[in-house]
C-alpha cells in the first residue's frame, strides 16, 4: 500500500477542478427553475434517481468500513480509550447541538406572528414521507441505517476472535477501494445532477417560499453558524487544534456537501483527504463511519429548532418536563436522518410522531423550506464528523508519540 505522503488525492486531483463547474451548474439551475418552471419540474427525477443509486453505493461502504475499523481496534493498544473517547464525545457533541438549537428556538421565536395563512397550504406530503407502522419491509427500510450499522459492529466484534482475520480484513479493504472507484467515476456527472436538483427545487418552491418562513431558516442556519465556530471551535482550542486551517483544508468536501444537500456525498473523499494530511487511517475507518449514525450535530439542531417552531406556530405550552422528554426523542430521533437528501424531514415526522404533543396537520409548510435547511443541516453533519475524527485521532497520535519518546 502506498504512504500517506506519495497518495494523489481524488480531491486534489479532480474535485478542486469539479468546484468551478458545482457553481456553474448551481447558477444555471437557479436560472433555469425561475425561467422555465415546466420543464425544470421533470429535473427532479434525474437528481431522486442518482441519489438513490449513491445511497446504494454508500451503505455497503459505510458498513464495510465500520467493520474494518471495528476489527482493527484490537490491533491498537489504546483501543478501549478510543472507544470511550467517542463514545463521550459524540454523547456530549450531539448534547449541546441540541441545546444550542432549542436555545436559539426559544431565543428567535422563529413560530412566533408568521403572518401564515394555514388554509393556502398545501398539505400534501411525497409518498415517500408516509409511515406505515404495520407493514415489516416498510419499518426495515426506513431503519436500513441502523439494521447495517448495528449488524457491522457486530460482525466486526465477531472478526476480532476469528483466526482468518486479516484475511478477511483485506477482502474489506479492496472491497472499499471497489466502490470508492465506482462513486468516484459517477461523481463525473455531479455537475449535470446539481442543475437537475437546483432546477427542481426552485421551479416547485419559488425563491418566495423563503419570505414568510426566512425566520425558520435563519435561525437554523445562526445556530449552525454558532455551534460549527462557537462550540466546535472552543472544543478545537482546547486540543489545540486550528479547526479555521482544517477548514479550509477540506474546502472541497465542504462545497460537495452543499452542492449535493449531503453529507454522505463526500464520505469517501474525506478519508483520502484526512489520510494524506497524517491522521491515523485505522481511527479514522472507526470513528468517520460511526459519526454519520450517531455524532449528527445538525441534524439535532435543525429538529430542536422546527420543533420550538412548531410549538411557537400552534402556541402550544410546553413544561421544562416536556422539553426533558422532547431533549430525549431528538437525541434519539437525529440518528435516523444520516440518508439521502429529505431524510432529516423524515426524522422530524418520527419525532412529532413519538413525542405526541405537537400536530402534524401543516408539516407541509416547513417542507416547503426544508429543501434550503438541508445545506446547513448537511455542512454541520459533515463538519462535526470530520472534526471528532481529527481530534480524537489527534489525541490518540500525541499519547503514542509521547510513550515512544519516554
């Protein structure tokens, strides 16, 4: 295999080259959704279709790589720290967002004289957002990411007793490198994917939508904004570690992820990124892929704050118990929205569903705006993962080169 330092990036490679071409598509889709709405509508299916295929291609990358890095924990004489470093990271992270997000929901009072006129709403919903608890592959489908997360931890806990490990580790690993190949070569046709979608969700919700929801969407995007330079950055110099540098080192990840509304978009590339840049490979396989079920920072800020939203909108009372109990089913909720573009409004149906006290009558109405959250929401994903595998893999470097000094 060849070393960190003599690796050539994907990212470096092409993606920086791709970049101009995200804006042009970016720019001609706007164009094209506010001038011909018609025929920008028939676009939605080219950009549904491509993310479903990547979804497709994704989970068995994800579930291959938490295998490996499961399986490769043994290997490390520090493994049970790393274990309960993120375990108390993600559960602290994960924490805050949504105290930062109810905090800027209650602070914003983003629900608060919308001047909304419920009866011009629409509230008809995709079919792709209908729950049907009583039907088995329907429940198995919607909880794919949690099935293939909880069945990799458990084969990769089996790999580490079986005497045919690092075989079966090296099928993984070029089983990897198979589909990262594949997701690279579909990333050629990215541009044309990025105008389809733009195109769709400006000819179907119209730059207006924003106008009697911009207070929704501004508070989500503040919050992000606080928590990524906020939170993160005071957890960034506590380490010692220039978060404002490692930004910008990953610059073209970031713009994957805005441009496609997916954090999951750039999980192959954030590997090679963070591998050429010296962070330990076998932490990062463990703690990257971990990250998109359970260390979803904007997913639990965009939930926390449509939720003050909604609470706001109906002018529902709720009690510090409510918002305890409300606290609980977010932390629980946000490890569904890990999916495909739209899978964070699907975590925000389970959770009014599974907390009960906010009606489900006009969700419609944020689904409208949903479309313009789900950048933010994605970017913080993304970062906040990115970053718990910077740091934790920091940490753990600095304690091994320390021992080897002594």
């Amino acid at each position: 295999m060849k070393s960190l330092q003599s690796q050539k990036t994907f990212t470096g490679k092409y993606l920086k080259n791709l970049t101009l071409y995200v804006f042009t598509a970016m720019i001609g889709g706007v164009l094209a959704g506010h001038y011909v709405p018609q025929e920008s509508i028939r676009l939605g299916v080219v950009s549904r279709y491509f993310f479903m295929i990547l979804e497709t291609l994704i989970l068995p990358v994800i579930f291959m790589a938490v295998v490996y890095g499961i399986s490769q924990l043994s290997d490390l004489k520090n493994a049970r720290n790393i274990v309960w470093q993120t375990i108390l990271y993600f559960l602290v992270i994960t924490s805050i967002a949504i105290i930062v997000g109810f905090a800027f929901g209650l602070m914003m009072q983003p629900g608060s004289d919308t001047g909304i006129d419920v009866t011009k709403i629409n509230t008809a919903l995709p079919k792709t957002f209908e729950i049907k608890n009583d039907n088995v592959p329907n429940l198995i489908y919607l909880n794919r990411h949690g099935i293939f997360l909880f069945l990799s931890i458990a084969i990769g806990i089996a790999m580490n007793f079986s005497s045919k490990k690092e075989k079966f580790l090296n099928i993984l690993d070029q089983g990897v490198n198979i589909f990262y190949t594949v997701i690279k070569y579909l990333y050629i046709i990215l541009p044309l994917i990025i105008f389809c979608n733009i195109a769709y969700g400006v000819s179907v919700y119209g730059l207006n939508t924003l106008l009697p929801l911009s207070k929704v969407v501004a508070t989500v995007y503040i919050a992000d904004i606080v928590f990524i330079f906020g939170i993160l950055g005071a957890v960034s110099y506590l380490f010692k570690f220039n978060l404002w540098k490692f930004l910008l080192n990953i610059k073209e990840e970031i713009i994957l992820v805005v441009s496609t509304s997916s954090s999951k978009a750039a999980f192959p590339l954030i590997f090679e990124k963070m591998e050429s840049e010296g962070y330990s490979r076998k932490i990062l396989r463990f703690i990257i892929p971990l990250g998109y079920n359970f260390n979803l920072a904007g997913a639990c800020i965009y939930l926390s704050v449509t939720c003050c939203f909604l609470v706001q909108f109906y002018t529902i009372s709720l009690s510090l118990n409510d918002y305890l109990w409300l606290f609980i089913i977010v932390s629980i909720t946000s490890k569904t929205a890990s999916g495909v573009p739209g899978s964070g409004f699907l975590a925000l149906i389970f959770t009014l569903n599974r907390f009960g006290k906010i009606p489900l009558t006009d969700i419609a109405l944020l689904y409208s705006v949903d479309r313009f959250m789900n950048e933010a929401r994605s970017v913080t994903n993304f970062i906040g993962i990115a970053v718990s595998g910077a740091i934790i893999s920091k940490i753990n470097q600095q304690q091994k080169s320390k021992k080897i000094s002594v």
